[in-house]
C-alpha cells in the first residue's frame, strides 16, 4: 500500500516509535484518517442494524406464530409471468439477489486492486461493472417490494401471512367441509375480497366483497377473506374458526429493515458513480495514493454486502 | 494484499466469489431442507429445525468473517486497529441473546395473561361473531 512508505515511525505490528509519534504526520494503525473513519462509520452502521435486527429476533421470538419466509418469499418475476405459473419457487428469487451482491463485491475488489496499480481504466471498468450490480439488487429489491404491496396487500400495519397453530380442514365457500386440510405451522395468505389474484380468478369460488359474516368465510373490515376452517385436533377440535391477519410487526420490520438495507444499497450505488466519474477524469490519478478513495468506498460496499449476509440469514433462512 | 503478486490476488479474489456463492446455496439447501422442500415431513422434526438453524447461522457467521478479512482487508490492517472495530461488534453477540431471553420472557407473560383473561388457553380463536382483524386479541399486541 502506498500508505506504508510514508510512516516509518511505526514498525510492523503497529507499535509506535514514542519519541516521533506525537510530531504529527503519524498514521496511527498504519491506516489513514479517512480509512480509519469509514471503519467507525460502519462500526457504528453495524449497531443500527443489530438493532432493528435484534428487534425482528424479539418480536419473532414472542409471538405465537410468524409467518413461513419460505411462504412468503416464493414468488420470482418469471413465475408470475407464466413460466411455472402458480409454482411455489422458495428462497430461488431472494438467492439471486443475494448472488448480485456477492458478484458485486467481487467486482469491487478488483476495483481496488486495480488502484493499487493506479490503473486508472481498471478502477473504472471494475467500478462500472459493481454500479451494474448494484443497481441489478436494486431493481430485485424494487420487484419484491410492489409484489408484496401490490399483489399480496401487504404493508407496514397490515400482514396478511398467517399461521396456522392447529390441524384443520378448509370449509367450502358454501359452509361444507373441503378435503383441503392444513397442520400447525403451515402457512396462509389472506386474499383481497373482490380482487383478481393468484389462481382464484380462473375457476375458484365467488366471494362477496363486502365486509360480514358469511358460510364458509368472513370478510374483514380491510377487506380481507378470513377463510373458515374445522379444527379436527387437539382442545379445540371440532370448532369452526376463520383465519386471523398475522402479527402486525412483521409488514413494518420487513420495510424498514429491507429498504433500510436497500437505502445503504442505493446511497452506495450514488457514491460509485461520483467516485467513478472522478477516476475517470483522473483527480485520484494525482493524488497518488494507490486510489485510496476507491478502496474507502469499497469498504462501505463490502460492508452493505455483510448486512445482506445477516439479513439474508434472519428474514430469508431461519 | 501486499505478500501476494497482482496474479496471485486476481485469483484469491475469484476464489473468494466461488467459496460464498457455495455457501450461499448451501445455506439455502440448509433451510429448505429444515423446512421440509427437500424431505416432505421433515418440517415437523424440532431437531431438524434446529440443527439446520445452527448449520445456517454459522455459515453466516464465517461468510461474515471471510468478507472482513479478504474482502475488506483486515487482515493485513494493524492488529489494534482490528481489533478497535471487532470487540465492541462483537458485544452483539451477547445482545442477541439477552434479547431472544427477553423476547421469550414476553411471550410467557402474554399467554400468562391471557390465560388468566380467557379463563383458559385460547390465545388464536376468535370468538364467532367477532371476525374482525381487531377483536383478535393477542394478535393485536404487536
């Protein structure tokens, strides 16, 4: 690193030589200001999201039941283009996306290396190649949300992915029994009352749509159908009962964590290109310093993969 | 970064890309599989479940650890300045568990209550006539 050959008054595991070390012109750490503050920046990014994903842990372990992520997230833009129509594809979309990330940060890195050699066109090709990736998670991320908002309803107050805890069967529109059984742990989608989706459009049943009590199903004051079903096990078996919306907090942890995420994504993809641009007309090309603002901006990059790693991990895996 | 030759790191780096994206879908495997896509039933199975959430959480936990060191560089940083950034990251760990504890504390406490509301155990049934999302008790919470 360009950085080495300036400090000499600290040796090779970073111990300071006392007598220079309070003249100034020292890199404490062998690491400049700029890098050693990007560090802190993301040091204190990194408690951010433990907290709010800390506070998805909580939630999720207090509640009686959470929705299925792997029900959740098995929508992928060429499923609902009628390629495997109806298909559930779990995780296979959010894999993708978290596929870009990886590449991304792979392209960066070479980026980096590249400004070692102070390779300017390299940096650039390198940078230009991460700003495409970027952007590819970005408009992933785009689609996952308005399908969620549009086609399941979901939003910040109200989560329509419910849980069964018991092992029933589905009633009929019309109040008789169906063969349709569930067991605890499955999960459920509220469909809109009146609205053309999924596969209820093409020959499933007529639901009325406005709100009341009806045979086989209830339709809520949001306009949910609440579909009812027999518990055929345990202390209540026997009972009939509708679907229920499941817990609130999941619509508005899975916007703020995700877009909060998707914001560090976007800011990131802004900082590329500007930095991207001044490599191209060459202001880190005279500073000769190993284009050091390519490997701060990479750093912050990296880190905003990390997130996704955890990310990734708590809403999508467990 | 400055012990290898620029061809060496070129390939370091795609190695790197091979080795997360392996377990990335290995990580994906491990969910599936504990939620039963892979072995229909296996979803029903607590060990299961478990030991695939460990498998998962620390492959996460090394992915984290490998894009640090290569990728970000810290290995080659100074050793103070590492670990200037890692403790105090590291106490996160410890409020990761204190919250699940408080977490579950909660969830206790809310069936508690509502066992004692309810007279007994009834915390998913809505009443008959009350079908709106509302009246649904417990759910309302959060």
């Amino acid at each position: 690193m360009a950085t080495d050959t300036l400090d000499h008054s600290v040796d090779h595991d970073g111990h300071h030589n006392e007598t220079t070390d309070w003249n100034g012109g020292n890199e404490p750490w062998r690491a400049s200001y700029g890098k050693l503050m990007m560090w802190y920046f993301l040091v204190s990014d990194a408690f951010t999201f433990a907290g709010f994903l800390i506070a998805y842990g909580t939630l999720r372990v207090m509640s009686p039941s959470w929705p299925v992520a792997d029900f959740v997230f098995s929508t992928a833009p060429f499923n609902n283009l009628g390629l495997g129509h109806g298909v559930p594809l779990p995780l296979i979309f959010v894999t993708f996306m978290s596929f870009l990330l990886i590449l991304s940060s792979v392209t960066m890195v070479r980026a980096v290396q590249e400004g070692h050699r102070e390779n300017k066109d390299g940096v650039a090709y390198w940078m230009l190649l991460t700003i495409i990736g970027g952007a590819g998670f970005l408009g992933c991320q785009a689609w996952e949300w308005s399908n969620l908002i549009w086609t399941e309803n979901m939003t910040v107050t109200i989560n329509p992915f419910g849980t069964h805890t018991e092992k029933g069967v589905y009633l009929n529109a019309d109040g008789t029994e169906s063969t349709d059984v569930f067991k605890p742990g499955q999960g459920y989608l509220l469909h809109m009352a009146g609205a053309h989706h999924g596969d209820d459009h093409h020959e499933g049943p007529h639901y009325e749509s406005t709100p009341g009590d009806y045979k086989g199903y209830a339709v809520n004051e949001g306009g949910f159908i609440l579909k009812k079903y027999k518990v055929t096990e345990g202390e209540n078996a026997g009972k009939v009962m509708s679907e229920v919306h499941g817990p609130r907090a999941f619509g508005g942890l899975f916007f703020f964590i995700t877009g909060f995420h998707g914001f560090h994504v976007f800011s990131g993809v802004v900082f590329l290109i500007i930095i991207m641009l001044n490599v191209m007309s060459g202001v880190y090309e005279k500073r000769k310093n190993g284009y050091e603002m390519v490997e701060k901006i990479g750093l912050y990059w990296h880190f905003v993969d990390l997130v996704w790693v955890f990310v990734f991990l708590v809403f999508y895996l467990l | 970064m400055s012990s290898h030759s620029y061809e060496e790191s070129i390939k370091l780096v795609y190695k790197g890309m091979w080795f997360l994206a392996a377990v990335t879908l290995i990580e994906v495997f491990f969910s599936l599989l504990g939620k039963g896509h892979i072995v229909a039933g296996w979803e029903d199975n607590y060990i299961v479940g478990y030991s695939t959430a460990f498998i998962i959480a620390v492959l996460s936990i090394y992915k984290a650890y490998f894009i640090i060191y290569e990728f970000m560089h810290m290995r080659y940083e100074a050793k103070g300045m590492a670990m200037s950034v890692l403790l105090p990251t590291g106490l996160l760990i410890w409020a990761v568990i204190a919250f699940f504890q408080e977490g579950n504390s909660w969830k206790e406490r809310n069936d508690k209550i509502d066992n004692m509301n309810n007279g007994k155990f009834e915390q998913m049934a809505p009443k008959k006539e009350s079908f709106n999302a509302k009246d649904t008790k417990v759910m309302d919470k959060f």
